[in-house]
C-alpha cells in the first residue's frame, strides 16, 4: 500500500501501518512526538513541577 510519509510526505510502501519512510524520518517523528507530550505535561502540571523544583533547591 503506497502512503506518504509524514515528515518529508514522499510517497512509500507501507508496511504494517508504518507512517514514515525511513529510520531518518522516524527519528525527526518520534523526536517531535516526545517534544509534544512533554509540552503537554508540563503545561498540565507546571505548579506541581514548580514547586518541586523549589523544594529541591532549598536542600
């Protein structure tokens, strides 16, 4: 099945739901998907974060 690849969109065959067409593009995917998540974490517990951030400081 011909996809197109979601980082650089060239068009590929696809191989049980794979969405990028090489190691290269898998790498730059799953760096921005980590980078997403943690953003998201963060904005959702940043005053937990904070916080632990302080006490460790006072140590």
């Amino acid at each position: 099945m011909l996809k197109k690849c979601v980082v650089c969109g060239k068009e590929f065959n696809s191989k049980n739901g794979v969405i990028t067409c090489s190691a290269e593009c898998r790498e730059i995917a799953t760096k921005e998907k980590k980078k997403k998540y943690f953003k998201n974490y963060y904005e959702g517990n940043k005053d937990e974060i904070i916080k632990r951030i302080m006490r460790n400081k006072k140590r």
